[in-house]
C-alpha cells in the first residue's frame, strides 16, 4: 500500500483502534434498554428504527472501508447494499426511507451478528500497517456511527412519544432542581475591522466535517449574545401572551405550518389541567419518562418557525430584550473562539454523565444541552468543495432549504462538540433536542 503511516504514528492508529471499537461498544449499549420490538418500530418518515441504525452504520463500514481495503472482500450479504445504504447515490440503490420500519427481516439478532463479523474483520484491517486514507475513511466512520447515536436517541424518544403507555428510555432519576442563570448581554468579540476568520482550520490537528471548511473571513457588525438559553418558564410566557395564535410573530411560511399542523407548544409538551382552550399546567415527555415541566430548564423540541417567532415577540414586549433577534451562525462561532468561560463539556461519550434532558445551569456556557437555531441558511463556505472519492456525497448535496444550528446537545456526543460544528435541519424540524440563545445588535 502507498501512504503507509511510518513508525512516528503508530499511535495514532493504535488510538483509532481503540477509538473504533469504543464506538462500535457504545452503539451496543444505547439499545441494551430497548427491546426487539423497540429497535424494529418506526414513527415517522423523517425517523429510522434502532436496528436500521445499526445496520446501515455497519453498512458503512462494510461498503465504505472493506470492501475498497480489504483483500479478498466479499459482502456478508450482497442484498443489505440496497437495505441499509442511506443517500448514497454513487453506491447504488436504496430502501425507501419511509419504509424502513417494514424491514422485519433481517432480524435484530442477524444485525448484531453482522455487526460482530465486520468488526472482527475491520480489527484485522487495522492491526496491519495502514494508509492515510485508510485511517481517515475509518475515523469518518466513527464520526458518522456517533451521529447516528444520537439521531438514534431522538428518533426513540419520538417512538416512544406516540405510544400511550408513555414508555421510559431510562428509569427516571430525581435531580434538585437548580436555579437557571440570570440573563445579561455579553458583548461580542471585538477585532480590527470587525474581520473574523471562520470555520475549521484545515491547518490545525483533529477531525471536521467537509461543510465546516475552509475557514475564511467574515464581517460582524457589533453584536451581543444572550447569558442564557431561552427556558422553559420564558416559553410558557409566549404561550399565555398568545404567541402560537397572533400572526404578527411568525413568518408566513411558519404561520401556515403550525395552523395545518395545529402547533400550540414544543413538541413534547403534555397539557394538563386545561381550561379555555389554553393549559394553566405542563408536563414535558422525555428519555426518562414524563415528568412535570422544570421551567428553569432550557426549552427544547422547537423548530426553527418557533425560535425566529419567540425571538420577534420577546424583542418587542421586554424591554431588557429589545431588538432580539435569532444570532447568525458566524456570530455563534466568533464568540465560542473567543469568549473565555465557554468551556466544552468534558465527557468523552453518551451517558457517561448526561442525563438526557437539557438542565438549568447557572454557569455561563454555549455549548451542551439544545442544539442552537440560528438565522444563517445552511450553505457552502466560499472555497467549499466536497471530498474526493466515496464520501464525496457527504453534506455538500445537502446545502439547500435548511437552516444552521451550533452548540451542540444532552445528546451530542463529545467530539462532535466544537464552534466550527454546523448542524442542519429543515425550519419544520422539532423532533431533535432543539433549542435557541438570542443575540441583538450593539452599538
């Protein structure tokens, strides 16, 4: 093989053999607390069952790095390239997505089976002296297979939203309830000519996605950033100022979307004690079951309609908050690079010390808890050009009709959490642990 990693790095691919099977483990032990039936089911059209995400992260690893590396590759069955291959177009074709929840075959036993084998075989791989390319497709495997965990946990949470019985993920656990953090604007960082360079520095160590480069120079007029994420308590204020039934907030877009949906409060959020069409009380469904709304929590399940509307509101009825508006990615970023006290949280994967619901936090801190809509419409950075090669479908194909989100999640897992990180969803999107932190014009 061409490329070969000399000596000097033999602990970089001692690490990435580590860093494979700790992922592959971790995948494992999110559906230890589900049951066959669990991983099977799914919801909705925009969700995939447990068991596809097992599998096509498995596909990946079969078609994207052994069948192109290994000698004598053959497949574990030729059929599972269409079941579980997801928008890869160059590779061939595909299951309907809608359809996945219809694949009861091969059975969630066979998957892990499959899955074993080519972990076996992608150890073997990696044991011998590798390339480049090799080490890179295989650290964006793992990167993928950490997405897919937490798409795997949101897409639960929505299966288990829709069963009456109200199922718990995890056994609830009884917290104190802490106090959220007092509000106050926080000036943005402040640099000759107002000229910041963004996104990924291709020049520096560590793993990105392909739509987080190349880092290039934006102008940021002055601008201030909000303490805190909106929380609960705030967006119950919304709702009994009116704001799901008063057009002058929302977009038109967002004001027909959530008059055909019938859109009255985040997603998760459960009515009770309901008089006048209006609820005096909430109790919000999550992971760890359903549980009495903590307004001092950060809001979450919003789609992006409803962060740019609440923004809107609140800039015009509170006047501490006057001229709030939803913060564009590039400031997000900007003031993540340069604002000490925004420490990235410190766990090295899923569950280890989450709890699997955003929680109030005095301590100042962007990252963590609800991913962060922002205004900026997901597209290329100037330069931008996709991957070369098999992963050259990866999110450029994407850079249309979506809107960017920053900071981060009680989901996400830890490596994924970085400024230059750019989420994206569809404004309609309520299903992910969604949230927002609001910005203003300074002087």
């Amino acid at each position: 093989m061409s490329n070969k990693i000399n000596p000097a790095t033999l602990n970089e691919q001692v690490n990435l053999q580590t860093e494979f099977m700790q992922t592959r483990q971790q995948s494992l032990d999110l559906v230890a607390h589900l049951s066959a039936e669990d991983c099977q089911a799914q919801s909705m059209p925009d969700a995939s069952p447990a068991k596809w995400h097992l599998a096509h992260t498995t596909w990946f690893f079969e078609t994207m790095v052994l069948q192109y590396f290994e000698n004598n590759f053959a497949p574990w069955r030729k059929v599972f390239a269409v079941l579980f291959n997801s928008y890869y177009n160059a590779v061939g074709d595909k299951h309907p997505r809608p359809d996945r929840g219809l694949l009861t075959r091969p059975t969630l036993d066979e998957v892990i089976a499959w899955r074993q084998h080519v972990d076996a075989r992608m150890q073997k791989l990696l044991a011998d002296e590798i390339t480049t390319e090799l080490a890179w497709i295989t650290e964006l495997g793992i990167h993928h297979e950490q997405q897919h965990q937490e798409l795997l946990l949101t897409d639960i949470h929505h299966l288990f939203s829709t069963n009456s019985l109200l199922p718990s993920y995890l056994p609830e656990q009884i917290r104190p309830t802490e106090a959220a953090g007092v509000h106050h604007w926080m000036r943005g960082p402040q640099q000759e000519h107002n000229l910041f360079k963004l996104g990924f520095n291709t020049a520096a160590t560590g793993f990105h996605f392909d739509n987080e480069a190349p880092q290039h120079t934006v102008y940021l007029a002055p601008y201030s950033l909000d303490s805190q994420l909106i929380t609960n308590r705030q967006w119950l204020e919304f709702i009994r100022a009116g704001g799901y039934q008063e057009h002058q907030w929302w977009l038109d877009a967002g004001w027909a979307w959530i008059n055909q949906e019938k859109i009255q409060a985040p997603m998760y959020w459960r009515p009770i004690n309901t008089a006048q069409g209006i609820a005096a009380e909430y109790a919000e469904f999550t992971l760890r079951g359903n549980a009495p709304l903590n307004l001092a929590a950060p809001v979450s399940h919003i789609s992006y309609f409803e962060a740019e509307a609440f923004a809107r509101w609140l800039g015009t009825s509170h006047a501490e908050y006057r001229g709030a508006r939803l913060p564009t990615e590039f400031e997000w970023e900007a003031f993540a690079l340069n604002q000490a006290g925004n420490a990235i949280p410190g766990s090295s994967h899923l569950l280890e010390s989450h709890d699997l619901v955003p929680m109030p936090s005095a301590n100042q801190t962007l990252y963590g808890d609800v991913w962060q809509w922002t205004s900026s419409n997901y597209g290329p950075y100037p330069g931008f050009q996709p991957w070369d090669g098999i992963a050259g479908e990866y999110n450029g194909k994407f850079m249309v009709n979506q809107m960017v989100l920053k900071g981060g999640s009680c989901l996400t897992p830890r490596s994924h959490i970085r400024p230059s990180y750019r989420n994206f969803f569809p404004a309609h999107t309520r299903w992910q642990m969604t949230g927002l932190r609001l910005a203003r014009d300074a002087s």
